[in-house]
C-alpha cells in the first residue's frame, strides 16, 4: 500500500468514527484508543474501563489480564523524528498516571496486582495492506512501575 493510500485508508477509517468532516488530533487520538481497545481485546484482555478520570489525570484504558488490572496509555506518533510514544511519558505523567490509578483502585477494586502499560501506536504501512489496520502497535508491558 502506497502512503497515500494509507493516508486515505485513515482518513476512511476515522470518518467512520466522526461526525466532523475534519480530522482534529483527539478524532486521531480517539481513534487510536478504540483500534489499541480493539487489539488488546483480541490478546485476550478483558476491558474494565476507557478514559478514566480522577482529579489527578486520566488513563486511557483499564483492563484486566487474568487477575492483574492493567493501566494503559496510548500514544499516537505520525512518526519517529521526536522520539516513540514510551519516550514521550515524563516522570511528571507517570506519578499522575499512578495517582490515577490508585484512585481507581480505591473505589473498584482491593488489594490487586497491577501493572502500567504503554500502547505505542503510528500509521501502519505495507504489512497492513492485507488486514486493513490503519495502525501499527508496540504493545509495551510493564512500561513503568510505581514506586
């Protein structure tokens, strides 16, 4: 698939999934989270929760693995040049991803292992020709712990 057909098979992709005829970085970002959801249910984790909020921040998507609750932040990247999704989350992000996560927890669950996962995410290129997936994923498991 030439770039330009990924780039129309995206622009497809996410009018599917806006009402605007324009694509905004959250329609881009919203996109990426539903296909990250749509992979990571396909590995067999069990979705709990999209977009949690808490005073302290969001994280994307909750999901259980098993017996393990799985915090995971999607990150988008048209490309490389400034450096991968993984990268990009600052110390400062982590600490309100974990206090996010500890307020989930709070009010969901008790006592239960958790992990912090990074879905790095960009335009899928020749390899998706066949399956028609607009993204490529670097599903990175414990990414980050908490200290």
């Amino acid at each position: 698939m030439q770039p330009k057909a990924i780039i129309k098979h995206l622009d497809s992709f996410l009018k599917k999934r806006t009402k605007a005829s324009h694509k905004t970085t959250k329609n881009i970002g919203d996109a990426a989270e539903q296909a990250a959801l749509g992979y990571l249910i396909k590995q067999g984790l069990n979705c709990l929760d999209t977009n949690y909020h808490s005073r302290y921040g969001e994280i994307d998507i909750v999901m259980a693995e098993g017996a393990v609750i799985v915090f995971i932040e999607v990150r988008y990247r048209k490309n490389a040049l400034y450096g991968g999704g993984a990268s990009s989350i600052s110390l400062k992000k982590q600490e309100k991803l974990i206090k996010t996560a500890n307020h989930y927890l709070q009010h969901h669950q008790a006592n239960v292992e958790c992990r912090f996962d990074v879905m790095e995410m960009s335009l899928a290129g020749l390899a998706s020709a066949d399956t028609k997936q607009p993204f490529t994923f670097n599903w990175i498991k414990n990414a980050f712990i908490s200290s």
